[in-house]
C-alpha cells in the first residue's frame, strides 16, 4: 500500500568525499533566506539521541570492533527507525522539506557488496520497520575513488571508512551506479565539477520536483 506523503524527503548519497556535506550547506543558505520553506536537515545514521549512539558504535574510529556483514545492517536499521518514527515521518506528517545525508541507498552500496542476499535482507528490513519508505529524491554526488583517496586525506575528522582500499570504494561507487539505474528517483550529478554549478543544478532541481513545501 503506497504511504500517504505530505512532506517531501530528499537524500544525498556518495563515496566518501563526494561532497555531499558542501551541497548540502549550499541548500542550507539557499533556503535560510526562504522564509516560507519548512526545512529540516538531518543525517544517517543519526538524527536522534539514541541512533547518533549506534552512529559512534559502527562508524568511529576509534572503535576496534568488527561486526558480522548482518549486524551492521540490523545496527543502522535500528538507528534508522528511530530516525524515522521520531524525526523524518512527523516531519513528513508535517509537510516539511527534509534534506537527509544518507539513507537506506548508502547501506545498500557500502555493506552489500554487490551480494544479492544481502540485498533482499536489506530490503526485507525496509518493508518490515519503514513500510517500503524510500525518498523521494535522492542525488547521487558520483566521483572517481581516486579522488575520494585524496579528498580523506585532507579531512580533519576521520571515521573508519576513511581507512578502506581504493578497491572498496570502487566497489561502493560501482553499487552506487547499479542503484541509479534501478530507482529513478536517483539523479546523478558529476562532483567533479565547480561546487557551485553542482548546487545550482541541485537546488533547481529540487525546488522543480518539490511543489509541497
């Protein structure tokens, strides 16, 4: 049964050092002079209290913990249906503009790998807490994992991501590419280009598809 949506939820997606963070600082300075746009801004996994707890558990660097492929997953799960129960859905319910770093795509590309059983858990998990809940847009910030490599290295905050092979991120942006041809409400953008034409691009496209808010 389709969910009834009021609001209008938009995700950004990428390798690592893809830029989405920048974009989405752009949009926020787009709309802060947009007195009538009811925005909420947040990010996966986290959101809340308790899912930017399960955020420092599976992503901090600091962490020497090596989870089993299923237990990652059901972790971000976990954080991303608190997210959702207690930040995206009343804010949907709320017919507000949410822009959200991450979502269920980043899970698929970066603890799949590709493998199809993971996949189906994955979307089986969705259907089970989310009730089939996906956004509405998602842009895609597509660079090459060797500029990614270069892009972490000249980062201030680090997190254990930021210690995979150039293999894995090709793996990852790979996974990405195979998502956008799947969904198409995945748009890709080059992150190659100037910051600033990607968020022209980005925010037009945005405010094109968003009649709601």
């Amino acid at each position: 049964m389709p969910i009834n949506k009021k609001g209008y939820f938009v995700s950004f997606e990428g390798i690592d050092g893809s830029g989405k963070s920048t974009q989405i600082n752009f949009i926020k300075s787009f709309f802060s002079v947009k007195t009538n746009q009811k925005v909420l801004f947040t990010r996966e996994p986290g959101g809340t209290t308790e899912a930017e707890f399960i955020r420092k558990l599976v992503i901090n660097s600091e962490t020497n913990i090596s989870w089993e492929v299923k237990t990652e997953i059901l972790l971000l799960f976990a954080a991303r249906y608190e997210h959702y129960k207690k930040v995206i859905k009343p804010a949907m319910d709320q017919g507000k503009l949410i822009i959200c770093d991450r979502f269920i795509d980043s899970t698929i590309a970066y603890q799949c790998n590709g493998k199809k059983e993971l996949k189906d858990f994955c979307y089986h998990l969705s259907k089970l807490l989310l009730s089939d809940f996906m956004p509405d847009l998602t842009i895609l910030l597509d660079i090459s994992p060797k500029l990614t490599l270069g892009r972490i290295k000249e980062r201030n905050i680090s997190n254990r991501y930021d210690k995979k092979s150039l293999e894995f991120f090709k793996n990852v942006r790979n996974e990405y590419i195979n998502i956008a041809k799947e969904f198409s409400r995945v748009k890709v953008f080059n992150g190659e280009i100037r910051k600033e034409e990607i968020s022209k691009q980005i925010i037009s496209l945005i405010l094109k598809n968003n009649q709601k808010c």
